[in-house]
C-alpha cells in the first residue's frame, strides 16, 4: 500500500482545535505501541523457534506433519 503525502495530513492537523490535536497526538502515540508490541511477539515467537524444534521435530510426530 502507497504511503499517503504528508503535507495534506499536516495541513488538517493544523486547522483542528488544540484539544483535538492532543486526541491525535494521543492516537498516534498508541499506534506506534500497538506497532512496538506486534514487532516484540513476532520477535520472541521467532526467539522460540529454535527451543520447540527439538519439541516439534521428533519420530512420534512425523505422523502429524504428513496431514
């Protein structure tokens, strides 16, 4: 998906009231959160790949690898 321009986004932010622009500045700030917290599990899920594959990767559960 293309990254919409800037400068229009600026533009209205700067024609809303203050308190509007700390609702967005709050919004903005919980989206980089929400951003940082999906980057940490997919970093740890990545983490535990290699501790589960002597779990996962065994004999007894070929069986299940095949379906």
């Amino acid at each position: 998906m293309a990254a919409p321009a800037r400068e229009p986004l600026f533009e209205k932010i700067a024609r809303l009231p203050p308190a509007r622009v700390a609702e967005v500045e709050d919004f903005v700030d919980f989206l980089a959160l929400r951003n940082a917290d999906r980057e940490l599990v997919h970093a740890a899920a990545a983490a535990s790949v290699p501790a589960f594959a002597k779990v996962w990767d065994n004999p007894e559960d070929d069986v299940y690898d095949e379906t």
